[in-house]
C-alpha cells in the first residue's frame, strides 16, 4: 500500500503524516485539485465515463457547475445525462439536449467542438458494439435451440412409432407440420413478388430447417429490405419466431408433458423432450420482449413503454435471466395443470381453455380494443383481429411473453390479471385430477399416479420460484416502467399517445418530433379517428415544411405512411407522390392508402 507524501512544512498535516483538516476543506481541495484539469482532460473523463456504460439514471441529473470549477463526480454526472438522453432521443438531439441541460458541457463545446463531439462519437460506436456482439450471440443461440428443439421433436416421433404409442407420435408430427406450413405461408407472401427460382429456394430452407439460421444471418448482417419483399428481414425474423412458439415450442411442451404424466414407456424421453421445448419456448418468449424493448427506434418514439432493460451489461444480464424463469416457469406450470386436466377430462379442457379466451374478448370489446392494429378495413379487419387475438392470449397463458402486455396486444391490466390466474386455475385442475384417480376404476387405467402431497408441492415451489423471480425482475428495472405491467390503457390511447406525446414540448423547450408523430399513420384509422382533424391540419401544414427542409427522415418510407385523403391540396398531394412511394404502397405498405368511407362498415375502407 502507498501513501500520499507529505511536506515537513505541510500546516494541513500533523507531524505522523495524518490528516487533520476537516471535511469541507478536503472536499475544497479536492475541486482545486480538478480545477486544474484541461478542456482535453476533462473530455478524456467524460468518454471513459460514458464508456463503462454505469445503469442509467431513471431522470436526468442534475449538474450546474461551470467548467471552471468541474470535478469527476460532476463528470460521472453529466455521462449519466448523455447516456438518459440518447435512450430517448437521436444522438444529435441528445448532444443538444446534453448542452442545454448542463452549461459545462456548452462551455467545453465552445473551447473544442470537434474534440467535443468527437468523444460523444466514440463513445456511442463503443456502445453500438458491445450491444451489437451480445445481440449477435444471443440470436444464433436462439437459431440453434430452435432447429435442436425440432430435432428432439422428430426423435420423440421415432420413438413414439417404434414403441406403438402413434397417438403421440402423430400428435408431435403434426406440430412440425403446422409449423413448416406457417412458416412457408409467411415465406410465400414475404416473397411472392420475386421470381419463382427465388420463392422455392426460401420455401427449401424451410423444409430443410435451415431456415431460422438464414435469417438469424440476415439479421445481424444488418441487410436491408429487398425489392419486392413484404418487409424486412428483421420483421420475418420476428414472425417466424411467433409462428414458431404458436405451432410447435408451446404444442410440444404440451405433449411431452402429457405423455411424461401419463405413464408411457417413453418416459425419459419424453421428458428430455419436454425440457428442450421449455427452453426454446422460454428463451424465445424472452428474445422477442428483449429485441422490441431495445429496438431504438421504439424507445425514441414510445419512451414511455420501450426502454425497461438497463443499459448497464450485468444488469441487462440479470434481467434477461429473470424473465427467461417467469416465461419457463409458467409454461411449466400451464403444461402441468393442462396435462393433468387432459387426463381427467379433456373435453373439459378444451371448454375450460375456450371459455379463457371468450373473456379476454370481451374483455376487449368492454374497453373498445377488439380491432386490431393493422390498417386493414371492412370484413378482413374484423376476421385478422380475432385470429391474433386468439393467437396472442394462447401464447400469454403459456408463456408470459412480456412484450405482448403492450395495450395494442392484451394491455397491462389484463396481463397482470392473467397472469395471476394461472396458480388458481392450476390448482382447480390438480383437484379434478385428484377426484378423478380417487375412483379405482380410473386408477388402473393410469401407469403414473400422482399423489395429493406431490401435485400440491410441485405447484406451490413452481409459483413460489415465480413470485420470487418477479419481484428481483420489478426491482431491475427503471420504476417508471412498472406501471405498464398493470395499465388500463387501450390500444388506441396507444395510438393517441404516438400524436401526442410526440408534438411540441413547451415546458422542456423540445420541438416536435415529426419523424415519429408520422408513425401515428401505421395503425388503423378507427383508433385515431377522434383527433383526425388535428392530424389532418398538422399534416397540411408540415408538407410544405419537409419538402423545403428535407429532413432526413422525410424519405419514400414515411411519404407512403400518409394516405392520400386526408391531404387537402391536390398539388401536395403530387409533390409527394413519387415513383419509389408509388412502388411501395403498391407492394402493401403499412399505410392506410386512398381510402372511402364505407357506410356498411361504419368508418374508412381501403380502396384497391
């Protein structure tokens, strides 16, 4: 150990080399001894500070201090200020916000700018990457844990043949199917525009299993949108991952556990089965509520939802780990009380698992939000709500997908209401289980018998692991993004925010951000139909703006999001109708496009 020498003549120590000064005069030494920090060392400071990435602030530090007088701890400050800035803003809007917010960082501008903004380049690359590795790793584990899940799942189906069991056996077949038909179908319109040498080559890396390491590699290649493509390979990537936890990771858990408690010779296998599927349904649960979270386009434009998962890696680390349990332990605890359900009465289950899913409907037709998000009209709109309805409540019961808790999808309330149903719901079909191997008849039929004690405890540590997981999960996240796990917002409140919450701030003095008050364009009409005269006028008033400022947003993209009726001046209208805007709303943008008001239906169909 090394210590500070002193001075024989040093009036602020005592002849033993101790301190005596008081406290308030070594913190006054302290700041003169930073006093002396050039511009350049302080810069230096500010991106090593920036680099070691500390957990994000849930609000804004405070730091008036001139850079005259700059320390480390109001250094370490102003880092956490940049780093809670670009979470919600671009990384120029951040510096300008960072310079507004604290008068040491304009001054060190002024004396630098280069340097200045140098730094804050670098130390934003050195985040990018880091995110960027993690990512990478993260998606081609899940590409792997995908393609080893349906290999067990063919192997259960080897086993199941040779053993005679072909109930099964058919049973985990058809999960492959329906998953290699979802996945084609997706494939097909994805590609249906491009040569046909094209759309069997896709279709083959389908059939060939391939197909989840392909995109996986598309997606972290960063690869943009192809022509005559749907949408882009980030979009696929995410619709085959829900094709695939729908059709095959949720229905194979199901009938691994299944078979596992009914006593079939293949026990151990199935239960090897079982726990692959697990994991991959788990881990894929928690790779889709991860992805969306961190995408940084969805954390600009809806601050208030996206934007729960620290910044800081080990911290990132742990609650990804956290939700990986709440969505492995709940399938677990679904596929059990399903399983023992099925064994006493499967009809009942099915009834019990329908009657589930007629009260989230109404639930949503009580709160308004039965239409779906998508700008799709007329009888189409109506059929495609309820089939992702049905798909999104199904893979909330057996997952806990956190990202479906979003208020266009189930809502925050519901989510937290259903998620706390399970144990009940478990433990009422553990009780017709337990009724129905009472009887002796029932029991001889049965080579596993389940006793009371078992059922019980395996139920109360399952939801007691949960319970527990939960809550280090709510203690890892920024508190102001707890309430989106028990919201009552809708999904078009939602939509109503994305104008809203957008527009100008007087109060903080940010101006509006079109780029994302423009995305209000990508839900259904119906949901933002109440302030159309409002988003009518501001976008009137704005063309005129882009097309003279072009801005760097206002590409052929964002021109097709705007619908051609509710531009009131046909020369606008031209001056933003392009060929490349006419190429995409043609090959099915997001956007509403021209558009009628059908009085059959009550509201605006899309004219073809």
């Amino acid at each position: 150990m090394t210590s500070r020498r002193v001075a024989p003549n040093d009036p602020d120590h005592s002849e033993n080399g101790n301190p005596t000064e008081s406290p308030s005069v070594r913190r006054a030494s302290t700041r003169v001894q930073y006093k002396k920090l050039t511009s350049h060392q302080a810069s230096l400071v500010l991106m090593t500070e920036l680099i070691r990435k500390r957990r994000n602030p849930s609000q804004l530090p405070v730091c008036k201090t001139p850079l005259s007088d700059i320390t480390k701890p109001d250094l370490i400050k102003c880092a956490r200020g940049f780093l809670f800035l670009v979470k919600k803003h671009t990384e120029e809007e951040a510096l300008n916000l960072l310079i507004h917010h604290y008068p040491c960082m304009n001054s060190l501008m002024e004396e630098n700018p280069e340097e200045f903004k140098s730094l804050l380049e670098i130390a934003s690359t050195f985040l990018l990457r880091n995110a960027k590795r993690y990512a990478n790793f993260r998606l081609f584990f899940g590409a792997l844990l995908s393609t080893f899940d349906m290999g067990t799942d063919l192997f259960m189906v080897f086993v199941f043949f040779s053993s005679n069991q072909n109930n099964y056996a058919w049973a985990t077949l058809s999960t492959i199917f329906f998953n290699l038909f979802m996945q084609i179908l997706i494939t097909f319109f994805q590609n249906r525009k491009k040569p046909l040498k094209v759309i069997l080559k896709e279709m083959i890396l389908v059939v060939t299993i391939l197909k989840p390491g392909v995109d996986t590699y598309r997606v972290v290649s960063d690869l943009e949108q192809e022509k005559d493509s749907l949408f882009d390979f980030k979009t696929e990537w995410a619709y085959m991952k829900g094709a695939e936890l729908f059709t095959e990771a949720i229905p194979g858990a199901l009938i691994q556990c299944y078979a596992y408690l009914n006593g079939t010779d293949q026990g151990k296998a199935a239960l090897f089965s079982l726990i692959s599927s697990v994991v991959t349904a788990a881990f894929t649960s928690t790779i889709i509520s991860y992805d969306m979270d961190m995408d940084v386009l969805s954390r600009k434009a809806f601050p208030k939802f996206f934007g729960y998962m620290p910044s800081d890696t080990k911290m990132k680390v742990y609650t990804t780990g956290c939700m990986f349990f709440i969505s492995g332990g709940q399938l677990i605890l679904k596929c059990f009380a399903c399983s023992l359900c099925a064994i006493s009465s499967p009809i009942f289950l099915v009834g019990f698992l329908l009657a589930e899913v007629l009260l989230f409907m109404l639930y949503k037709v009580a709160m308004k939000d039965m239409r779906y998000w998508l700008p799709i009209y007329g009888a189409q709109s109506w059929i495609m709500s309820f089939g992702i309805r049905l798909v999104i409540k199904i893979v909330i019961d057996f997952t806990s997908c956190l990202q479906f808790r979003h208020p266009s999808e189930m809502g925050g309330a519901y989510f937290a209401f259903n998620y706390f149903l399970t144990p009940f719901t478990a433990l009422y079909m553990a009780s017709r289980y337990l009724d129905y191997v009472e009887v002796e008849e029932n029991r001889e039929r049965l080579t596993l018998v389940l006793t009371p004690e078992a059922v019980y405890t395996f139920i109360f540590v399952v939801w007691s692991v949960q319970l527990i997981t939960v809550g280090f999960f709510f203690r890892s996240i920024p508190p102001e993004y707890v309430k989106t796990f028990y919201s009552l917002k809708t999904g078009w409140q939602f939509s109503l925010d994305t104008f809203n919450d957008n527009g100008h701030d007087e109060e903080n003095g940010e101006p509006s951000r079109d780029e994302f008050r423009i995305m209000v364009f990508c839900d259904n009409k119906h949901r933002w139909a109440s302030i159309e005269p409002e988003i009518r006028s501001w976008v009137n008033s704005s063309i005129p703006v882009w097309n003279e400022t072009q801005p760097e947003w206002w590409n052929d993209q964002k021109r097709s999001l705007i619908p051609d009726w509710i531009i009131d001046d046909p020369a606008l209208l031209l001056s933003i109708r392009g060929k490349g805007v006419q190429e995409l709303q043609r090959r099915g943008s997001w956007a509403p496009g021209p558009a009628i008001e059908d009085s059959s239906s009550g509201g605006v169909t899309k004219k073809n």
